[in-house]
C-alpha cells in the first residue's frame, strides 16, 4: 500500500504488512518482531516481551496522543480470553452467537 503524498511511510521503524494493510511490524532483533494491528483509532502491540511492547507504546506516545485503556478483553466485537499460566488464548464470539439464536428464536434450545 502506498500512502499518500505527506504522510510519512514509516514511522519509528514499522513497516506495513504487504498481505494486510491494517499490520504492522517493527523488527527489534533478528529472532523478535512487534507486530502492531490498527483498526480506526484502536492499536493492538503483539510481543513475547511486555517489557518490549512497553517501550513501543512509550516512543509511540512521544510522537503521537495515545491512550493505555487496559488488559484486551474485546476486540472488533470479538471475546479474548488469555490464560498466561498456560500460555493459550482463545477467541469467542458469545454476544454475536446469542443473537443470531434470539434472531431465528432459538435462544432456549439446548446445545447437542
């Protein structure tokens, strides 16, 4: 994706996604990348290191006004549950699933 004329390519480093223009990455070393996901005024910073997305986040806000709102719950109308003890997160659409049932009038049927 080419930006258009006066905005600026890559900022601080980040590169976009050839498959994905809403990705982002910032190669930190040769084994370590951030990858930053950006929808509309939402980011989402991905790396094994907290330490690492902390200081991403601290450049970023030196160059622009950003906001730390908290731990990722929903994202685009998806559920995120982390489970750091066993390193897994799963992704779940319960409130979407609840009304496409109410929508055909099944919200009271039991699961098979």
């Amino acid at each position: 994706m080419v930006q258009p004329k006066g905005y600026e390519d890559n900022i601080l480093g980040f590169r976009g996604c050839q498959a994905n223009p809403n990705i982002y990455y910032l190669k930190i070393q040769k084994l370590s990348n951030v990858f930053l996901a950006l929808y509309v005024d939402d980011l989402l910073f991905f790396n094994k290191e907290l330490k690492t997305i902390e200081r991403v986040k601290e450049l970023l806000s030196q160059e622009f006004e950003i906001k730390n709102l908290r731990e990722l719950e929903f994202f685009l109308g998806i559920q995120v549950i982390k489970d750091r003890n066993n390193r897994t997160i799963k992704l779940g659409q319960p409130k979407y699933i609840k009304e496409i049932l109410k929508w055909f009038n099944m919200e009271n049927y039991k699961p098979m």
